[in-house]
C-alpha cells in the first residue's frame, strides 16, 4: 500500500554565522608589508635568459638562417657583447 505524502513545509534557514576564530584561520596573511611605487621603479625590459629568448626570436622572426641554437648563440654574443 503507497504511503499518502505529506506537504512539508521548508523553513528558511537563517545564515551561518561564522566565529571570528574561524574565519582569521582559514584566511591567508601576508606577513611582508607591499613596498609603495615598486612598479614604477622597476624596469619592463627582460634579463638575463628572457632578454636573450626575446632576441633569439626577433632574430628568426626576420628570418635569420640558422636554426634555435644558431639563433640563441647569436643572441648571446648580441646581448652579453662577445
């Protein structure tokens, strides 16, 4: 014999209130201030492997003859003054 459902009412649930403990402990800190104007301090050019990276590609880009290891090497003596 089926069993004759019932309406049930839902009750709205009130939100979660979470303890302040609860939250500061599952919330990252940042224990080091931001330096103020870094950004603007810093350079936007490439170093080091990047910059070379960066003209190894420029250099097969125009078509340099070659393959990536002629065009890294060249790089490096374009950049490091070789």
């Amino acid at each position: 014999m089926a069993r004759k459902s019932t309406p049930t009412t839902q009750k709205s649930a009130a939100p979660k209130t979470r303890k302040l403990t609860e939250i500061a402990s599952t919330t990252p800190v940042r224990n080091t201030p931001i330096p103020k104007g870094i950004e603007a301090t810093q350079p936007k050019t490439p170093t080091g492997q990047d910059a070379i990276a960066v003209r190894a590609y420029l250099i097969w880009e125009t078509g340099g003859e070659g393959n990536a290891l002629d065009h890294w090497t060249q790089a490096e003596r374009e950049l490091l003054g070789e």
